[in-house]
C-alpha cells in the first residue's frame, strides 16, 4: 500500500507549488489521505496523463489538478477520484475541491461525493452525501441500511444547526433529484471581515462532519458486496450511467470551458467521462 | 357538476359547527372549492361512512372531518381526499388540513399533495408538492416535462424568501424520498404575538403560492394520459402502492391513534386505506 500512495503523491507535490491551499483544501486532502489509508490496496496506481494530472488555462489565471485511481479487479471501488480547481476571477478567486469514490455494479452500496466551493475568503458551498443507486420511494429497506441505521442524518443536523449555514440548492432538478434526503447541501456565509470564523468552521465543524460521513461510508458502504438478480443489476447499471453523464454535463461541461477554455477542459472532461465509463452525449 | 358539489357540502356545513376556521383552513377550503369546480364532472359523489365524514374522540377534546370523492370510471383522477383535524393540547391546539389528489394508471402525471400544520398560533408548517411517480434519477425527460417547463420550483422560491421560513425537514427519510426536490416544505414562524403576521403571510404569501401550484397541476397534470408500454405501467403502480402504503403509516397510523384512540382511527384509516387502495400491513 506504500507503493501505491507514493505514486500519487508526485503529482500533489507538482500540483502544490501553484495550487494555493485554502483550509477547505487541507481538510479534503487529509480525507483523501484517509481514504487511501484504508483503500489503497485495492486501487491501482493513478493513471492520469501529466497534461491532466495538472492542468493551466492559456493566462495562466486558473488551474487544475485531477487523480483518478481505478479499483483494482478484485474491488467493489470504480475509482477514487480527487480534483482541485482555482480560477481568478475580477474580484478574487473561485476555489473547488471534490473527492468522488464510484463503486462498480458487485455492490449496491451508495457512491461517496464531497465537494467544497468556495466563492469568497468568508463564504463557501459544502456538498456532502452518499449517492444512492437505487429509487429510494421504491426500496423503502434500502433507506433504512445505509441511511437510517447509519444515522447519517446526524452529519447533516450538525452542520446545519451553525447559524451560517443555509440550504444550498442546486440550480440543477436533476442533482437535486440524484442526492439522498441526507445530503448535506448548505452554503456558509460568515460575512464581510469572517475569514477567521470560516476557517474555524472548516477545521472545526466541517472536518468533523465530512469526516463522519466518510466513516459510515468506509465502514457501511466500502467492502459492501451485494445479492442481486440480473434485473435489479441491469436496472442499477442503467441508473448509475444516466447520474453519471449528467453530473458531468450540469457540473463539467457547463462550467469548464469557462475557466479553462475548451482545449483544455476537453482533455480534461475526456478523462473523467473515461474514469465514469460514460460516452460523450 | 352543481349536483356533484352539492353532495359534498351538507358534510362541510356539519363539520363547521365544531372544526374551528383559522386562516390556513380558509385558504385550503378555497382550494378544494377550485378543485372542486374544475374537476367536479369527473368525480364521483362522496361515500364515506357520516362516522368519518366527522368524528370526534371519546373527551370531546379532538374533531376530524374526511371526504373523499372517487374519480369517475372514465376520469384519470383516482379519488381527492380532503381533510380536517383539531386537537387540543395541553397549551393550545392542533390544526391539520390536507387535500391530496391522486391519479390512476392511465397517467404517469404526479400526484398533488397539500398539508398545512399549525402547531401554534404564530407558527406552522406547510408541505406543498406535486408527488412524482417515476424515479427522477432514472427519468430526466420526467424532471423536464412536469418540474423543468412548469416552473415549478419559482413557487418554492417565492415562499422560502420570506425571512419568517425555514426548511422543514420531515423525521421520516422516506417521505423525504418520495417528494420532489421542487417541494415546498417550509416552517412558517412569526415569533411571539406574531399571530396577525402569520395570518397575513397566509392569506397573501402562501395561498399565493398554494394556488399557483395548484394551478400548475390542474394544467399540466389533471388532464394528462400517457403512452406507457406494460413494463413501465406496472413498474409506476408498484411504486404507488409503496408510496401509499408508506405515507399512512408514517402519517396516519402513528399520529391519529394518539388523537382520536384506536376505535376511530381504526375506522378513518380504514376509510383511507380504501381509498388509496392498499391492504393493511
């Protein structure tokens, strides 16, 4: 397993000496290195082309970093996915990081999705959920084993009860549609002059909770094998490819060309669409 | 149709003589009314039992009235419940007013579910939503036909910029699940000697947006058929009776019992049950 998290690790140092490291960063890359602790047996080394692996648009005003490590044969992991994204923008910079881990069709066990956006020094975006792959009003036993008895509902009240936080809804009715009724979604704003009271909330509150979620989903989800008939499978399958193309279409293909411009963003969003085994639409 | 009207409304004018009137109440019955009108040919009249038509509990401390009205065999409309409760609790009251109205088979178009609750003079909560009946994840033409293109979501938007709301996150996860994410499901509060406030924010703010879904669903839900092969029909119907099902027994079999004891309840929910056509647990 050290032979695997080092051949990650180049590529987060190279990335490190333009990528700035906000305190919502150094949480989600403390997450990664857990995630990695306790999985990195299971995936194979990163594959990602250089020119993705990190990446700059022509102003040299944003850039981007990207690991994809795929599940080895015998994993229920798809592949663990981890991106950083930081644009200037007139009147500062926008900040993303994602941790995605996609299982593949042995398990019915949900997906884990983390990403924080930060727009401003004192305000950001948190989305924190285990996806779920099948239709919830239809699987009433399924809310039960991995939302209910994980009391995952209990990551999300804490967060939530932080006076600066508001739901975030996303524009998107799909997204919306695709999340658990557990998903953390909030924004948090501490306003003008709150850079110090944000970055005790990320270390504090937010590490706390994306950290919770991440062991139920470690503990509950991640060595998860499941009894399916062809059906349910296919019919999970087919779920899972519809969610995937269009994540990558409302978060992607939406947004960056904008920071990125197209040549760039498609070497990009082509790796991605690889790693989620999804065809261009 | 006039005939039809007037067979629901000996009913009404009985219940008023013990269900109290507060501001909510008005609003829904002037929503029913509307039903009323433009769906009252395709309705068959009431035939629920006068003991559940309106019932009390054994202290008198407790009022309900029930109508329902099955769809006429040629209509889409499966059956449009309406429903009162009062009860008085150790410091006040309860008030619940609920319309919800079904589909058949013969249509894929959602459900409308309505349900006002006061708990306080100043407060209360309000669930307003038009139910989907296919998993949205799977079906993003169905998120774009019925949510996308009616706007449904700017009634959602409208009701939660007013500062007195807040989201209200039903404890059941998978009421959560089978709501859409255009859901309006708010509380409403004034604070202390907010009662006016709150009757003004009903009267303008809410049935305002009451109507408007309403609205929404009378055009592009009510009259809808749709082009569904065997597969996808009975695949809707299992989801339906999973969603009936569930909904009396997270709604109704754990609160009514408390209310009205088990020799009403039993009844009521009996009533209920026929009408949403599903077997006891």
């Amino acid at each position: 397993s050290s032979a695997v998290r080092a051949s990650a690790l180049p590529m987060r140092e190279a990335a490190a000496a333009r990528m700035p490291s906000p305190p919502h960063r150094e949480v989600a890359l403390a997450l990664a290195e857990e995630v990695y602790a306790r999985l990195g047996a299971q995936l194979l080394p990163s594959a990602v082309p250089a020119d993705v692996a990190e990446f700059v648009n022509g102003a040299g005003t944003a850039v981007g970093t990207l690991d994809v490590r795929r599940g080895a044969p015998a994993s229920s992991i798809d592949f663990v996915l981890q991106s950083s994204l930081h644009c200037k923008v007139p009147n500062g910079a926008i900040d993303i990081t994602s941790i995605l881990i996609f299982l593949d069709a042995s398990t019915d066990a949900p997906h884990f999705l983390m990403e924080f956006i930060q727009g401003s020094p004192a305000s950001m975006v948190v989305i924190l959920d285990l996806l779920p792959r099948k239709d919830l009003a239809l699987h009433p036993e399924y809310i039960e084993k991995y939302y209910q008895n994980t009391q995952l509902d209990k990551q999300r009240e804490k967060i939530e009860e932080l006076p600066q936080t508001r739901p975030y809804r996303s524009t998107s009715l799909f997204v919306r549609s695709a999340c658990s009724p557990t998903a953390v979604s909030v924004s948090i704003d501490c306003g003008q002059g709150g850079e110090s009271i944000l970055e005790e909330i990320v270390y504090g509150h937010l590490a706390s909770v994306a950290k919770g979620v991440l062991q139920i989903w470690l503990d509950s989800c991640a060595g998860n094998t499941s009894e399916m008939t062809e059906v349910e499978r296919d019919a999970m399958v087919k779920r899972d490819q519809i969610v995937r193309s269009k994540s990558i279409e409302v978060d992607l293909t939406a947004n960056l060309p904008r920071m990125f411009g197209s040549d760039v963003s498609s070497r990009v969003i082509a790796e991605i669409r690889k790693a989620f085994g999804v065809q261009e639409a």
